[in-house]
C-alpha cells in the first residue's frame, strides 16, 4: 500500500462478536460505532483484529459475517482480517470465512507473504513510498482454543514463528529502525509481565489479567531479537487497552469495539499513525461517546 500524505493512519477494530439475526440492539450500536469512528477518522487501511463475529449458538454465521462484510465494504476503505477465538467455533471454517471476505471485499490491501497452516493464514501487507518500504504489516492468526488443554486459548503455531522468522529476516534494512508492526487476536504470554509496563490505558481485566496462552513458541523472541520490530496490537481482552513497552517492544491491547462483547471500558477502537519523515509510529484509543 502507498502512502498517500507524509503520514498513514490505520484504525483497528476488534472484538465485534455480532451475532444472531436479526440484529440486536447492541449489534446495532456497534455498527454505528463503527460508521462513527471510520467517518471521523478517515483511516487510510482498516485492521480488524478478530472475533468478527460470535459463532457459538448462532445460525448461519456466515450469514452474519457476509452482512458484516458487506457493512464495511461501502466505505470503500482497504480492510483487512485476522480471525479470533470466537469465529468458528460453529459450522464455519476459517477458509468458509476467507472466501467471503474475498468474493465481498473490492478493496483489499495488496496481501504478500501468505502462509496458511491449520486453516489459519499469516501474510505481510508492506506500506510503501516510491517504491521503498516504509513499515511492515505483520497479520498472524492466533487461532482458538487450547486443545491439549494446558490453558483457555491457543498459541502461535511454531511454523507460524518461523514463518515470522524468515518473513521479517526479508524486510530487514538493518538501519535499526522499528518499522515493523503484528497484529493478531489473541495476546502472547509476555503480555503477562508488560501489564505493569504501560505507556496508558488501562488494565481491567478481572478474570485473568491477561487471557493468553500458556505455551510460548517463541514469537515474542523473534520480534525482539530481529530488531526491526516496533511492537504487537491484538485484541481479546475487552477490559485491556493499554500499551506497553516491553524489552524495547511495544506489546499493546487494542480497544473493544462491540457492545454485544462483556467489558467495563467504553468501546470504540485504536488508531496507528505510522509518520514517514521523521520515522515514527504512534497510537491512540478513540472511545465512543457515554451516551451512544
């Protein structure tokens, strides 16, 4: 993707979960939320970061997830996905999920690098000026659940960390610049130690603090150890909202967007302004009014 002006803006949702049709009332919200905060901020990319939608007990949520779709692709808005814990956990696949984002969405990023293992897809969307890489988009799917039954949720694939690896090796300049930024859904285990490292926002959570796996493949290290890497946004976590710096990482938690979801903090979503000259990431939660 190129840069249009001297700086870039994404604005990231997550953790939608809308559910059966016809809508809810807060399944309404959210759609207006969303309308609200695209209008206002004019993003140059959407992100969303999964759990689009809430399979479990919903009746064609393929439905559901075309209607979704199909919102966000009036906007004319390149959008790109991630997939949480909550997407397939009925009747759907992940691969269902894609070919309807592929036949609906017109305006895709340009995805490169795609890697798919075990349904779940990693790719890289590089932003571009003149033909030079400015920042890396890494999109990783953090898929679901913990089948082995160590924890809640699922881990990192190792051969996703090594697609991380060898994907992030390419794109290095060795400038020591931090032009590199993960999304997935599901937040690592270091995300348990950068929770008393935050740089704003809030930890709310009262369940577990943080709800990540307890297995680490490694993900964390490889970001770290690349030094390219400016840091990791994800989702899941309804009542977290901070970011964190973590070892020189930024480990953050965007803000939930969805009203069908649980949580105390107000909705809304968060934007990364990514500046060209000087090189520089920045990021903000934008939260919905009390009232809406």
């Amino acid at each position: 993707m190129e840069f249009r002006n001297d700086t870039f803006k994404i604005l990231q949702l997550t953790d939608t979960h809308f559910g059966n049709l016809p809508h809810h009332a807060d399944d309404i919200r959210t759609f207006d939320l969303i309308d609200k905060l695209i209008t206002n901020e004019a993003p140059d990319l959407i992100v969303h970061t999964g759990d689009i939608i809430w399979s479990d007990g919903v009746k064609d949520p393929d439905k559901v997830f075309r209607i979704v779709m199909e919102f966000i692709d009036k906007y004319d808005i390149p959008f790109a996905i991630t997939f949480g814990n909550h997407d397939t956990e009925e009747t759907v696949t992940r691969s269902d999920l894609r070919a309807i984002y592929d036949e609906v969405i017109r305006n895709k990023p340009e995805m490169k690098d795609s890697f798919i293992v075990a349904d779940k897809e990693s790719y890289t969307i590089p932003l571009t000026n003149n033909g030079e890489d400015i920042a890396i988009l890494y999109v990783i799917d953090s898929g679901a659940d913990d089948r082995f039954g160590y924890g809640t949720y699922e881990w990192v694939l190792p051969e996703q960390v090594e697609w991380f690896r060898k994907t992030s090796e390419k794109y290095k300049k060795n400038d020591g610049v931090k032009r590199g930024i993960v999304f997935q859904h599901i937040p690592l285990p270091e995300y348990w130690d950068s929770k008393d490292e935050l740089l704003y926002g809030v930890q709310l959570e009262t369940n577990e603090a943080i709800s990540a796996p307890k297995i680490n493949t490694g993900l964390f290290s490889n970001m770290a150890l690349n030094g390219e890497i400016w840091g990791m946004l994800v989702g899941h976590d309804h009542d977290n909202n901070f970011d964190s710096l973590h070892y020189g990482i930024h480990l953050a938690f965007a803000n939930s967007t969805g009203y069908q979801a649980y949580g105390d903090v107000r909705k809304g979503g968060t934007v990364i302004e990514i500046s060209k000259d000087p090189f520089e990431i920045k990021t903000r939660n934008v939260q919905a009014d009390e009232d809406n």
